[in-house]
C-alpha cells in the first residue's frame, strides 16, 4: 500500500502568485502529480495506492482522472475537510479507512512534491520494522537520519542536523500496525516538531519499541524535487522534461 499525502496549503506557491496547488501545475508537459505517481509506475497493478487531499480545486477529480490515466489498478481518494495536526497524522487518519487485509501489507508512505526516477521499493527482510532513502545534502530543512552499523537508523530528526544524511520523503513500514504503534507512541511523548507530526521523527518510536529501521543511501541525482517555488521554477526554466517510464 502507498499512501501519498496530499493536504500541504501550497501557501508557499500561492504567496509566490501562482493560482494553482503545487500538484496541478503544468511540469514538462503534464502536472506536477503526474510526475510524483510515475515515480512508482512499476508498482501500479500490483500496489494500492491511497492519496489524501483537501476539499478543494476539485481534488478529488483531479486526482483520480490522472490516476485513472496513469493506469493505477487500485487507488481511492481519500477528502478531508479539515487540518490534520502533519504529515503522519494525515497518514493514521487514512490508515483508519483501509481494510484489514490490506493493512497486513508494507505501508509506504511519500510527499506529493519529489521525483524518483529508476525507483524500486526496498525489501524488507525479516525483522526489519522499516526503512528509509537518503542522500548527502546541504542545509537544515530536511528530514535527517544519524546512522548505525549495517546501515541500521540509530534516530531521526526534523530539521535538526545531526547528519548530512537527509531524507528524500520516501518511508516504508513493515505493516500499519507497526506505523500506527510508534505514532500512537510519538504522540503520548508530545514529539512534534514546530507543532507538526511528521513522519520520519516515527521511526525514533519504532527504534525504542524495538524495530530495527534500515536506511539506504541514494545518490543526490536520484530524486527530483519540486516542493517549493524555486525548485518548480528551476525545474521549469532548465527545461527538465521528465524521465523514462
């Protein structure tokens, strides 16, 4: 299951002038959405896919006649009508409307503004709780991991660097039980950051419920991202035309 967020105000975006959330603006000839879902093309007969959004710009239709286009087999469109307290809030809000069985299943969880061309999913071997991509990067906007041995996650951080090892909005769970316990976890201890719930900070949960979390470390080309007005506009004005399906 890929549950893909989608419930950012763009407010950066609109304050640049744009009229448009950041996920319905033209991209190389298509939307900015168009180009987030293909990063996981390989996976649209076999994954369900879940995107959450606000009620609003019609959405909803949006959403689901580019999926529909695209060729996902299995996705809803889930509406909220108001603010959720982050990204993993937003994330266990939706968990409560998938089924049992398919909550069974490896929960993947990605922003709705970064490309990941030439992407596989990790595989979870036996006893890993989770894992997450990385890269070396500049700044303190990130998500950031401080690594272990084997390529284990000793902690996360939200825009704390306590590494060059930044987070590229892709997390993977073994099941919803496992995201579930360590948010639930994270919330009883108050662990937000600038009063959000975000979703790398849950892994620190799962480590201390005893989860092992796994990272892997992506080259900086790996990802493309389109989060805010500068880097759509770079994208834009470089003339960056997408990547092969």
């Amino acid at each position: 299951m890929i549950i893909i967020p989608m419930m950012g105000a763009s407010s950066r975006f609109f304050n640049a002038g744009y009229d448009l959330p950041k996920f319905m603006l033209p991209l190389a000839g298509r939307r900015v959405f168009d180009w987030v879902i293909e990063s996981f093309r390989r996976y649209f007969t076999s994954e369900t896919f879940v995107f959450v959004v606000r009620d609003e710009y019609d959405a909803t239709s949006f959403v689901s006649s580019r999926a529909e286009a695209a060729g996902i087999s299995q996705f809803s469109v889930l509406v909220l009508e108001r603010e959720t307290r982050g990204q993993a809030d937003t994330v266990a809000i939706a968990l409560e409307s998938v089924d049992g069985a398919l909550s069974r299943n490896m929960l993947t969880v990605f922003n709705a503004d970064t490309f990941l061309p030439s992407f596989e999913l990790p595989e979870l071997g036996l006893g890993i709780a989770g894992s997450l991509d990385v890269f070396r990067g500049d700044g303190d906007h990130w998500s950031f991991i401080f690594p272990g041995d084997d390529m284990t996650v000793v902690r996360t951080a939200e825009k704390d660097r306590i590494s060059d090892l930044c987070s590229n909005g892709l997390y993977v769970f073994k099941d919803a039980s496992t995201f579930m316990s360590a948010f639930e976890d994270a919330v009883s201890k108050g662990g937000t950051a600038s009063g959000e719930y975000y979703v790398a900070p849950v892994y620190n949960s799962v480590i201390e419920l005893g989860g092992r979390v796994n990272y892997r470390l992506r080259a900086s080309g790996d990802s493309v991202f389109c989060g805010t007005p500068s880097e759509y506009e770079y994208l834009v004005r470089s003339g960056w035309s997408g990547f092969a399906a």
